[in-house]
C-alpha cells in the first residue's frame, strides 16, 4: 500500500447550489456574492463575504444553497506544509542547514470565521486573479502558498496570544 501523496492546491468555483461531505486538507475557504455553511465536529459555521474559515485536516461537510451564483475560492494545503514554513520562520539558517529532515510537531489551528484584513484580501485577490496565467508547476504559484500560509500562521500566533491573555 502506498501512501497518497498531497499537493497544495486551489478550488474555483461557481455554483448557485452545492453539497460535499469527506476529508479535507488543512485549508482556507472565501465565497463571493454568497455564503456557504460548513459543518465540522468543531461546530457549525457560515462563510460569507470578507470573511474566511480555516479549516483543520479532517471531516466536514460544506453546502451553498443561495438564489444568486456563488464564487467559491478555497486555498487547500498539502500535510506538512504549515509546519514547513513555520519551521522556515523559526529556525536559523544553520539549523534548517543541518538538519533539512527534522520532524516537526504538527500544528493545530483555531477553527473558525475570521475576518479578512486588507493585507489577506489582497494576496488573495491578486492569486484569485493570476490564477489564469500562472502555471501550477511554477515557483510563482508555489509563493502564493507560502505568503497565504506565513499571514495564516502569523494569525495563529495572535489568536493564540489573545487566548492566553484571557
């Protein structure tokens, strides 16, 4: 038996009604003109314009269900990704020098609705836009991954510092 390598990629859509249930990569859901509704063994949530939810490997279940077309664009990121440019954040040159292949815990983020600031608005609507003319194989699609993943994580540090103040 192998072991199904993941990749990082995007889903682009646009739909007035829709159904999924299944596992899902680590990954960042934004709709336009609509909202979609989400259920995981996290909770309930709803997705709608200038708002994102960031979603944990595992099961949910999303359904749109909206009297206007609904542009869906959905960021999923391969295992290991979030810790490989964590790690790329934290540790020295020397260190990722030295040790390339070291095993890194994995990182639980906060699920829920967050709201976009301008600075995730524009990376993504400058990704949702070059998505045409990017190739999927090249260094510049890949960096988009990396600076959508470098806001999540730097997003996670605050929701964590937020909490631990509480």
């Amino acid at each position: 038996m192998t072991i199904k390598e993941s990749t990082n990629f995007i889903l682009h859509a646009k739909s007035e009604q829709f159904y999924w249930e299944g596992n899902g990569q680590l990954s960042i859901k934004t709709f336009f003109n609509g909202k979609a509704h989400y259920r995981t063994n996290k909770g309930f949530f709803a997705v709608e314009e200038g708002r994102y939810l960031l979603l944990n490997e595992g099961e949910y279940t999303i359904s749109i269900d909206e009297p206007n077309v609904v542009e869906s664009f959905c960021i999923f990121f391969k295992k290991g990704f979030a810790e490989e440019v964590f790690r790329s954040l934290t540790d020295t040159n020397n260190q990722l020098l030295s040790d390339p292949l070291k095993d890194i815990s994995s990182i639980g983020f906060f699920e829920k609705t967050y709201h976009k600031n301008n600075m995730l608005s524009s990376q993504l609507d400058n990704f949702r836009h070059s998505l045409n003319s990017l190739d999927t194989n090249s260094i510049g699609y890949e960096e988009h991954f990396h600076m959508i993943m470098h806001f999540i994580l730097n997003e996670h540090v605050n929701t964590y510092k937020e909490m631990e103040s509480l």
